[in-house]
C-alpha cells in the first residue's frame, strides 16, 4: 500500500508510516494502560468498592473496548483511507488505452505520477489496429473523484498523452498516438 501511496503523492505520504507505526504500538499499550489503571484503583484490596470500580475498568476497557479499537485496525487506515482516495473507482472519467505489453508496469506508475489511476487488470488484444500492431494490451484509466484536475474527457485523455510522451511510452489514448507524430 505505501509502495502504491507513493507513486501517486511522492515524499508528501511518507508521514504516514510512523504515524501508522505509533498507533500499532498505541492500541495495545490501551490495555497494559487499562490493567494498570484497574490495578492503580483497587490499590491494596482491602476496599470492596475500589475492587469493585477496578473490576469494571478492567472488564470494560480489556472487553469492550480495546477489541473494538483492535478491530479497527487503526494503522492500516492511515495509509489504506489515503489510497482509496486515489483508486476508489469514478467510472464517468474511465478512458481505455492501448499499450504495448511490455510497457505497461512503467505506464502506470507514469499514470499514478500523473495523478491518475490505472486499472489493475490489463487485457489482451486480440486484433490489435492495423497502423499500430505493437499496441497490443487495453488498460483501463481512471481520474480521481478526490483529486480532479481535467476540465473535459479531451483534456484527461491530452494530460495522460503528454504523462506518457515524457516517459517515452508507446500508445493509443482517445485516438491520440503516443509519443506524438507517430499517426500515420
């Protein structure tokens, strides 16, 4: 996931692993702390009412809540809540592109960089264009509903051909041949 999380923000979601890292450590150091403080309040167990207040705590917060906030699973959150802002599916910017088989791994970590969301499956093409037979593999494209940046399909599919054209990756985006000029 960070791997991911990286190629779409750069350095700025690297804050992310400590955090992630400290509430790890943070919900199980809740029940050391929950034990602690039952033991704190019962104190020597000569009072029938402490003992009593310190058994609440301890069943309360070793049974109630720390499986709770265990299942949350907190730490993987930080990170996972990040990225589904970027995979979440927005089905109305998805664009199909043609690749050639072998670039496709560069090509989405292009597209991430660019801010958009390649599919994770690739298909086959079994009859690829006659003026482009190397393009033989359709990847699915999607932009982010969280983090828009294109007007209109045209400039979405320009801004993924000029992404693509600066890595020097070969394809087909919306009619539009990659890198530029190769049209016949």
């Amino acid at each position: 996931m960070v791997r991911t999380l990286y190629e779409f923000e750069g350095w700025r979601c690297l804050w992310r692993i400590p955090a992630s890292a400290l509430l790890f450590v943070t919900v199980p150091l809740f029940l050391v702390g929950v034990m602690v403080a039952a033991t704190t309040i019962d104190g020597d167990g000569s009072n029938f009412q402490r003992g009593i207040i310190a058994a609440v705590v301890a069943v309360g917060g070793g049974t109630y809540l720390y499986p709770r906030l265990n299942g949350r699973q907190l730490h993987r959150k930080v990170i996972a809540d990040r990225l589904w802002t970027w995979e979440a599916p927005n089905p109305p910017t998805h664009i199909q592109i043609a690749l050639r088989d072998i670039g496709v791994d560069r090509a989405r970590h292009v597209l991430r960089r660019a801010g958009f969301n390649p599919g994770a499956f690739r298909t086959p093409l079994s009859a690829p264009p006659d003026d482009a037979p190397d393009l033989n593999v359709r990847v699915g494209v999607e932009e982010p509903a969280a983090h828009p940046q294109s007007s209109s399909d045209r400039d979405r599919a320009e801004r993924m051909a000029d992404a693509l054209d600066a890595a020097g990756i070969r394809a087909r985006i919306a009619g539009i041949d990659v890198p530029y000029g190769t049209a016949p």
